[in-house]
C-alpha cells in the first residue's frame, strides 16, 4: 500500500525534533532530509525554503547531529527514507560524503544532481556527461546499499519521465532510479501522467507531491508553485494511475505554496491522500 512522507524543505520553520512529532501526530510514516547548510548572513533571516531552512542537515555540521536525528525518528516510530541533497553533476567527493551520511541515517534512497540546460552547450554533450557521472554513483549506491535517484526537475536536462529514463535505463533499477515529481512537469516537461509512469517501470521509485499553475502577468505567462488542491496537478487520478500499477512506495509532500504553516500542512496533506488512497483500494474491492 502506498505510504505518505514529507520532504523537509517544506518545512522551513520547524527543528528536526519538531518535524519529527509533527509527521507523526500528522500520520505520516516517512521523512526525507534536505542536505544543505544555512549560509551565515540567513540564519538572522525568518525562515525560508532554500536560506534560513531549520529542518536541514548541514553538510559541515556535527556528526553527533545525525546520530540524533536517527534516535529520534526511531523513539517515534518514524522512518527516514531519503537524503535530498544538492550535489551537482561530476561532483563525486560531494556525492560520497552524501552517501555516507544517507548511510548514517539509515535511509533507503538519495537524490543525485543532473546537469542544468541552459542552451549553451548540446544535450548530446551534458547527457554524455550525466552518464558518465551516473556509472560512478551507481557504483557508490551498490556500495553503500542506497538507491541514487534522478529527479524530473524543469531546467534540467531530465524535466520529463521520459528524458529522465533516457539517462537512467541503462543501468541497475537497483540502484538507480527515479523520482517523478508532477509538480515540477507543470512548469517544463509534462507528459501524460500514466504513460510517464509506464515508461519507468521498475525505475519509479518514488513520488513527490505538490502543485503549481500558470497564471498571466504583465500580459506574460508565468508559471508558479499552488496549493495541492488548485493547481494543474490533479493527483486524483495520478493516485489511480499509481495502484493501478502496482507502486507501494511513498508520496513525499513538497508543498511550496505556503498556504499553510507546517503542521498545519502536514495534516491537510495526510487527510487529503489517505482518501484518494482509500478511496481506490475501496473502488478495487467493489470490482
């Protein structure tokens, strides 16, 4: 059955201690990290997604940290999956250092980095790159017993399902995988949600959940992030398409819509998606 997570970059104003209390009273079974410091001039700063972030994991910071963070999902009953790191494409030291501590935590997947595409140099060439980068991680994640993700990310050169299986399909789904993330295909990438699914097969290996929509400004189209329910995402169906082939993994929240503070969020995301959730398997079992 599927299982619901939250990414804690959306989570920006609470501490990992806080985080941990909020998934669990919220009904959530697992967290993922974001891996990144708080530059010095942010931490005075309110908090914020990508600056003065709370629930983060300093990569400089004090392993003693981690340990506890461990402790506490355990004492909890939670589990944490996966380390989300901002590690660039080729930056192997980085990617290794990742690793370790992902392997630290205990969790199961990390996310790795692609490259950018900015139009000054030719897929061909950033997707060689990528691959190249790809078969060292793979080796890193066969090691450490983590599963490397490639995420759908617009602005890079994977934005879609089908452009990330172009960089991933050639190796071990063990290993490597994908995380499909719908929300950013609204921005750049989109691809029928189900054929996007079937396409990646056994390299789906995990879900985040948020939305966005386009609206109009100065007579330009623009795309931003929305709350879950008043996006372009319509996850209804997505949720069906997912039972329907066979996924049993996890739909980690990355709300960035700040329609709510984070429990709040946390609880609206959970009552939300274990209807769609139930909702299916209930449908199934009337068939």
């Amino acid at each position: 059955m599927i299982k619901l997570s939250v990414f804690t970059v959306c989570t920006p104003e609470l501490t990992p201690e806080q985080l941990i209390q909020a998934a669990e009273a919220a009904g959530i079974q697992g967290i993922e990290w974001r891996y990144a410091g708080i530059p010095q001039e942010a931490t005075k700063e309110a908090p914020s997604f990508w600056r003065n972030n709370r629930c983060s994991i300093d990569p400089q910071g004090d392993a003693a940290i981690v340990d506890t963070i461990r402790q506490q999902t355990d004492k909890h009953r939670m589990r944490s999956i996966a380390l989300v790191p901002y590690v660039k494409c080729g930056d192997l030291d980085a990617a290794a250092q990742a690793f370790a501590t992902a392997k630290q935590l205990d969790v199961q997947m990390m996310r790795v980095g692609v490259p950018s595409y900015t139009g000054e140099r030719h897929i061909e060439d950033l997707q060689e790159e990528a691959v190249r980068y790809l078969d060292a991680i793979q080796d890193m994640a066969q090691q450490y017993g983590i599963k490397a993700l490639v995420e759908t990310h617009h602005g890079t050169i994977a934005p879609s399902a089908s452009l990330a299986l172009r960089l991933v399909e050639r190796f071990n789904p063990a290993h490597i995988g994908v995380l499909y993330d719908p929300g950013n295909l609204v921005h750049e990438g989109y691809e029928h949600h189900r054929m996007g699914l079937e396409m990646l097969g056994p390299y789906l290996a995990h879900v985040h959940v948020k939305n966005a929509a386009w609206q109009q400004q100065n007579g330009q189209w623009q795309s931003d992030w929305a709350p879950l329910n008043e996006g372009i995402v319509r996850w209804a169906p997505i949720v069906r398409h997912l039972q329907q082939l066979g996924y049993d993994g996890y739909l980690g929240v990355e709300d960035f819509s700040g329609q709510w503070a984070g429990e709040t969020m946390l609880r609206h995301f959970t009552d939300t998606f274990l209807a769609l959730i139930r909702q299916d398997h209930e449908q199934e079992a009337l068939l």
